[in-house]
C-alpha cells in the first residue's frame, strides 16, 4: 500500500472526529492531529484503535505515545504493513 | 427570606410519549407505552413487557451528530434529550462551543442502576476476553455515576454545581428537591433537574428475580402496568427521562419566561428500615412524615391538597400508600383528594420516575387537568373506600391549584413535593 493510499483513508477516517472537516481539506503530513484539526485528545485513543481495525494490524501502546501528527499515524501504520508483509 | 422557585421549562422522554405536547396528549386519552419485548422472552424472564420510549434512535439523531450519539447510552442520551428540550422549551440558548459557561445554572440530575447496560453489553465482555484495550475512550463518560449530568452540563454549557444524585425509585423527586434547595439559598439562578434511567434487561434482572415485576399480562402489554388494581401484580419496568427547569423566580419575571408552577413545598427523608420499614419496604411513619413535612415547609394544611400523582406503582405496597397519604393529610375517603398513577401508562421508570411523573403532574396543574389512571377499573379491595377518588377518565379541573407528588425507594427512602399553580 502507497504512503498516499494509506494517508488518503486515515484522512477519512478521523473525519468524524474533527470538529472542522474543512480543515482536513488542506491538511499534510505535517497536520497536529490535536492542536491543529482540534480533536479532542481523549479520542486519540479511539482514533488508534479504528486505525488497527481499517488496516488490519496492532499499534502498541509504545508507539501510540510518540503520535502527534497526521504522519505520525502513516508511519507507524506503513511500517506495520510493512513488517506483516514480509 | 428563601427564594421562590418556580418551573420554566420541562423535557420528557417517555415510553408513551416524547416531547411535552405527544406526552400531555397521551396523558389525557391515558394511552399506555408497555410493549412486549422480545429479547426478555429469550433471555427466559418472567416479565416480558416494558415501557421503553419509542424510535428514540430516530429522534435523538435531531440532537446528535453520529460521532457524537455512538458514544451515549441511552440513559445518557434520554437524559441529553430531555434536558435540551426542557432548556430551549424555558426559551434559554446553549452557551456558545467557544464561549464561556452560564456560571448561574447547573444541574442536579440522577439515574437509578446508572450505567448498567454499558458495563454488562461492554465493559464485562470485553475485559473477560482480554481486550480491555478495545474499549476506548467513552466508557467511563457512560458508567461514571454523574455521566447523565456531565453530558447535559457539557451540551448546554453549566457553570455552577454538576452532579448526579442517586435514591433508587426516588432519585428523580429527589433531584428536583436538591435542586430547588440550592436556589432557595441563592447558590443558583437556574438548575435543570431530573432524572433517567436506560432500558436494559440487566438492569430489570435483579427485579424479575425479587418476583417484583408483572408477569401476568405478558399477552395484554397495555393491561400490565395496573397501579391500585385488585389484579396488580408487580410493576412494569421502564426507561426514559423527565427535565424540569428550575428557576428563580426573580430571574424568571425578568426575562419574562412562562412559568409553569411554582414549588412551594419540599421534604426529603428515610425511614430508616425500622417501625415496619426496610430494604424494600416504607416504613409508614416515615412516609407521613414526609408528606407531612412538604406541607408544612409550603406553609399550608393537608385541606389545600387538590390532587396528589402517587408512587403507586402496581405492587402490594399500593393499598399502604393510599392510607398513607390519607394518614398525612388527615383526610379520609371523604374528602380525600383525587389521586392518580402515571406509571399505569409508562411503567416503572425507576431512577426517571419522579421526574417523568412531575413533568406529568405540572402539565396537570398548569393546563386544569387530572390524567386517567388506567388499568385499574377493578379497584383494590383496600382502596376501594377511595374510589370515588381514583381519577379513571380525564377530568378537567381548571379550578386545580395545589398538587402534591411524591416518590419513595428501595433504602426506605421518601421524597415529596407540593406544586402550585403560578398566579401573579
């Protein structure tokens, strides 16, 4: 799966967790998942948790602490693909 | 000098109605909410009917963005609904997501087995399968005891006290008591009180197992609930929540808001499981004595009493009830005053019950009438001396000025309020 692909579905499925969905029209790799598209940072935890079921793989909890951008999650969850592949 | 507290705005969610003109309307023509319910005939209960609103999930999705409604019980999410209602029905707005909390009101709104369908459908299954990572951010918001008034606070925007009372059968009487208390002592302007309970057969378990619930008219779900009925046979168990907004009335006159009654009588108290009283049962002395000290704290005689909505919830503690508010009024059959029982239509609440059935008895007093009582054409031979009393069919009574409603619950606990009409 492409970085693109695997950004593109996470956008989407945050969605319902941002409070300004115009946000997430511009948003980059680079997008604060907390301080900039204003998700509630109890939610993080679901946000994880439906990431590990849209792709099929475990984020352990190690981490799901370092998450703070948009990126981050695609990173964490490129590498997961990655490593179950092989 | 204690403030005067008069009601502005009130919400329901009810199992035969929900909105306040659908539950007024089915108040009048007595139309009963109990449906049989599948799931409690496969899960081999005795009871197998209850009172749980109708297509809720339909209409709280006018009040909830999806994101938003997946994380709320529906204790919760009655609650929510009836609040908001009740908030935006005494002509009040939501404070502004961006802006500052309304430090004058906050709320005072329990629920009775709080939760429980939240910890038996998810909680316990999830942990006991190992994934206790799975259950995410919302559950504690649903099980912690002042869920129901963390969320209202939240939607609206509360600033002054937030908390969840709980006394069984009488924590939703027992809100709008507390509630009433704190802005007679100036603490608040307005509180939104109530109370909420969700419709769960892990809730109603524990009751069906006491043999407390109706299990004789299974087949008749209209007919089961039967307050003072010689074939009562238990309570129906119900789900659903009631919302009054209790204002000063200082503050009420100034914005020029309808007011519905004013609450001139309060009392709060517990038997204490002795002289006849326990767990489950009201110890008489108690009740009267609470009666009677809602009287006297409105400063009036038991004479002034028009019409008391009961308790009554169709188990043999019915006939005890009746004698017991004859006692506390000191008024007998013949001139005791017109009563009547909301949960003949919507069952047994339970933690919402006294807020659903003032809500009842308010529209009652404010637009001059007594609803039937149903399912009660075959009187208790106890009651039967009160008979003439027992409101069957709706009576138009304009000239209603003073109600009395009372709830009391497991713990011996006793609860009652005196209504008045509001007159300038």
């Amino acid at each position: 799966m492409k970085t693109q692909e695997i950004f593109d579905q996470f956008v989407q499925l945050i969605k319902k967790y941002v409070k300004d969905v115009q946000k997430l029209e511009t948003a980059t790799m680079e997008t604060k998942i907390i301080d900039d598209l204003k998700v509630n940072s109890a939610r993080l935890v679901d946000i994880i948790i439906n990431s590990e079921d849209a792709f099929d793989i475990e984020i352990d909890d190690d981490d799901a602490d370092q998450i703070r951008t948009i990126g981050d999650v695609v990173n964490v969850i490129e590498h997961k693909l990655r490593v179950t592949a092989s | 000098m204690k403030n005067r507290v008069v009601i502005t705005g009130m919400g329901v969610v009810s199992p035969n109605a929900v909105g306040l003109d659908n539950f007024e309307k089915a108040l009048r023509c007595g139309k009963s909410g109990i449906r049989f319910i599948s799931e409690l005939e496969d899960l081999k209960f005795s009871c197998r009917i209850g009172g749980v609103p109708k297509n809720f999930d339909g209409i709280a999705k006018d009040y909830f963005g999806a994101e938003e409604q997946s994380g709320l019980s529906d204790n919760i999410a009655y609650a929510s609904v009836a609040a908001i209602d009740a908030w935006q029905d005494a002509g009040l707005v939501q404070a502004a997501d961006n802006g500052h909390p309304d430090w004058d009101s906050g709320t005072i709104f329990g629920c009775g087995i709080c939760g429980m369908e939240t910890i038996a459908a998810k909680v316990v299954p999830t942990v006991n399968a190992g994934k206790v990572r799975r259950l995410g951010s919302r559950i504690v918001e649903q099980v912690m005891g002042s869920g129901v008034s963390a969320h209202i606070a939240g939607i609206i925007g509360l600033g002054n006290q937030v908390t969840s009372n709980s006394s069984a059968c009488s924590t939703g009487t027992e809100a709008i008591i507390d509630a009433a208390l704190r802005i007679r002592a100036g603490l608040a302007k307005r509180m939104i009180a109530g109370g909420s309970e969700g419709a769960s057969p892990y809730t109603w378990g524990g009751f069906d197992s006491m043999r407390v619930l109706s299990r004789k008219f299974n087949d008749q779900p209209d007919k089961g609930s039967r307050p003072m009925s010689a074939s009562a046979c238990g309570f129906v168990p119900g789900a659903g929540a009631g919302a009054l907004v209790l204002e000063d009335i200082e503050t009420a006159l100034a914005r020029n808001s309808r007011i519905y009654a004013e609450i001139i009588g309060v009392m709060v108290n517990c038997g204490g499981q002795r002289d006849g009283g326990s767990m489950t049962a009201p110890n008489p002395g108690g009740v009267v004595r609470c009666i009677r000290g809602a009287i006297n704290d409105a400063g009036i005689t038991g004479d002034e009493i028009d019409a008391i909505n009961g308790h009554l919830t169709a188990t043999f503690a019915d006939p005890g009830e009746v004698k017991n508010w004859s006692a506390a009024l000191e008024r007998g059959p013949e001139s005791f005053p017109y009563i009547n029982s909301t949960k003949s239509m919507t069952g047994h609440c339970l933690g919402a019950a006294g807020a659903i059935e003032t809500v009842a008895a308010v529209l009652e007093l404010f637009r001059g009438f007594v609803h039937p009582s149903i399912n009660c054409e075959d009187i208790h031979p106890e009651i039967k001396p009160f008979a003439d009393r027992v409101v069957r069919t709706c009576l138009d009574y304009p000239e209603m000025k003073t109600m009395a409603k009372a709830s009391f619950g497991f713990g011996d606990v006793n609860s009652c309020l005196i209504l008045r009409k509001y007159e300038q």
